[in-house]
C-alpha cells in the first residue's frame, strides 16, 4: 500500500498536472446552490454556496471509501458533534484581518450591530470547469458590509483520485479592487473543520449534540471514537504543532475500522512559506501564510499591500488518503513543490 501511495502520487504531479486516473463528472445543482464533484461515480465533495453562509466552501468532503472527514454541523448535523464555531464548514479560505475586517469569523451567530465589524465572500460565477482535469474554476468577490469590493478572487481547484487517494489542489488568486492591507492575524487561513473521530479527546462537558442530534440543555462529556493525532514535518505532535511553521501537517485518525491520514500541503511559493499552523484538537485543521506574531510572538511581522490591480496566489494541496508514513508525505510534499 505505502508503494501504492508513491506511485500515485508520482503519477499525479509528474510533468505539471496530469489527467485523472478518476473520471471526473460535475453535478449542478443551482436550487440548493451546489456543484458536486464525483469521480468514478462517486460522490466526493460539492462546491457549496449558500445564501446564508459568509463565504463559498467545499462541504461535505468524503475519502474513498464513502467516510465523511468533515463536520456536519451546521448544514448537516451528525449525533455528538460539537456546535462551535459555526463559520467552520468544510473546506475554505479567508482571513482575519483585511482592512481591519474580520472575513474568518463571520457567520450567522454575529449581531446586525456587528456586522459592519466583518467581511463576507460572495459566490459570482463558475467561471469553467473541465472534468477532464478534475478542475474547476469559480469567481467571488470579498465585500465589506456595503457590499464594497476588497477583493476580486479567482480559484482554480483540481479534483483527484489515484489507488484510493483522493486531493484537492487549490489556488486562490486575490485581485486589488482597491487599496488593500493583509496585517498578520492567527484567523486564517486554509481551514478545515473535521469530523469527531479526528478530535482529540476532551476531559471537559461541551456543548454537543445528543444521540438524536438534539442539542440539550446541559453539557455532555462524550469521547467516544475521537483518535485524532497531529503531526508536522520536524516531527511534533498533537499541541505541539499549533503555531509551528511547516511545509505540511497530517492529522491521523480511525472511522469505522479505517485508518485515514488527511494532509495539509503549503506551496514554496506561497507568501510567508512555510505556512503556520493553525490546528486545534477540537477539530479546527487550517494552516495560515499570514499568521506571524498573531501566531507566534517571535515570528516576522507580516503585512501585504496591495494596489488596484495588484494580485497575491495561495496554493495548497489537501491529500485524504489511508496510513500514510512521513516518507511518503515527504515524498507528496516534494512532488508538489
């Protein structure tokens, strides 16, 4: 299987991007505001914008084998999931602090009396697709709450599947409609919420879900089947990892007798390479370009500028694949860059 992996991957990234081995097909589904992504007929993710959400997403995302490896909560409740944080859904990107708005943090739990205090991402258009490179490219614009615009971005994601590893390859290039200012926060910026399986542990009551998907009154304490374990490139677990800089970072967990291992890539030619960790053991999977001292009070100060018309690219790539050795990931990383 580990061979399997390094052949695959190999595969994928030789000589730039290569067709799927995965036949790709692209479902739209205006009325609910989705376009679902499936390989070989099976579903995988959907681009997923609705009228609610601050921003557009990847929700639900599944492995191979058909195992949900995000959250459902909010969109899609599962019993004994925690209800925090409601702007965590899937897959995404924004950031906490452009022009002094918060773009990270905004859901439908802000007060109207707080919104002018956050930015939104707001779908346009799917710009193409070609299912034969698993590629998708959509268009948004991050808005203040006028719906003035920042930002006009461009994101182009690939779709993969390869021996049962699935990937999401994603650049998001952010175009100046006006002066812009990126100041270093720990709010962002890849982020994925995960399924419960992959948390650690909790010694404390939460806020969760009851067997019915019902949200009691009182805390529960309820660990059963979190396994979750993080681990970076230089070696560092679980807590350790959070606000450590790395060129990727893995989280290992088992669903239902499954070993799944889902990676985190950053691009070298990233700003800020390699990115900072932003990863939590309730669930919170994200790594940040820009977190500097929001992140780590010795690290660079961080501050992009740009000018209408000036644009700055994040790449990332997010592998799902089963019990992954550093080699291999190392080798990933390597073909990716």
């Amino acid at each position: 299987m580990k061979l399997i992996y390094l052949i695959a991957f190999a595969l994928l990234f030789s000589a730039g991007c290569s067709p799927n081995n995965g036949r790709v097909e692209f479902r739209h589904d205006e009325p609910n505001n989705r376009v679902e992504v499936y390989i070989n007929d099976n579903f995988f993710t959907a681009y997923f914008y609705p009228d609610d959400s601050e921003k557009p997403v990847l929700f639900p995302i599944y492995n191979a084998s058909g195992k949900a490896i995000t959250r459902g909560y909010p969109y899609d409740p599962r019993p004994f999931e925690r209800v925090d944080h409601p702007h965590h859904v899937g897959l995404w990107l924004n950031f906490g602090d452009v022009n002094g708005l918060d773009f990270w943090n905004h859901s439908f739990r802000v007060s109207p009396e707080n919104k002018h205090r956050y930015g939104s991402i707001i779908f346009r258009e799917i710009i193409s697709e070609n299912p034969r490179r698993g590629e998708l490219v959509t268009g948004s614009d991050w808005v203040d709450v006028n719906n003035n615009v920042l930002l006009d971005e461009e994101t182009t994601f690939i779709f993969r599947e390869k021996d049962g590893v699935r990937s999401i390859e994603r650049t998001s290039r952010l175009t100046a409609v006006t002066d812009v200012t990126f100041t270093g926060n720990k709010e962002g910026l890849l982020g994925l919420r995960m399924d419960r399986v992959f948390e650690e542990p909790s010694g404390r009551s939460l806020r969760i879900l009851d067997a019915q998907g019902n949200l009691p009154d009182e805390p529960m304490l309820h660990n059963d089947g979190k396994n979750g374990v993080f681990h970076n490139a230089d070696g560092q677990v679980g807590g350790e990892v959070w606000g450590q800089r790395s060129p990727w970072v893995a989280l290992r967990g088992e669903k239902e007798g499954e070993v799944i291992t889902v990676a985190i890539f950053d691009h070298q030619d990233n700003p800020y390479y390699p990115a900072w960790s932003h990863a939590r053991g309730y669930g919170l999977f994200a790594v940040n370009n820009l977190g500097g001292k929001g992140m780590y009070p010795d690290a660079e100060d961080v501050e992009i500028n740009l000018k209408p018309g000036e644009s700055i690219s994040f790449t990332h790539l997010v592998v799902i694949g089963g019990d992954m050795s550093d080699d291999e990931i190392n080798r990933i990383h390597n073909d990716f860059n």
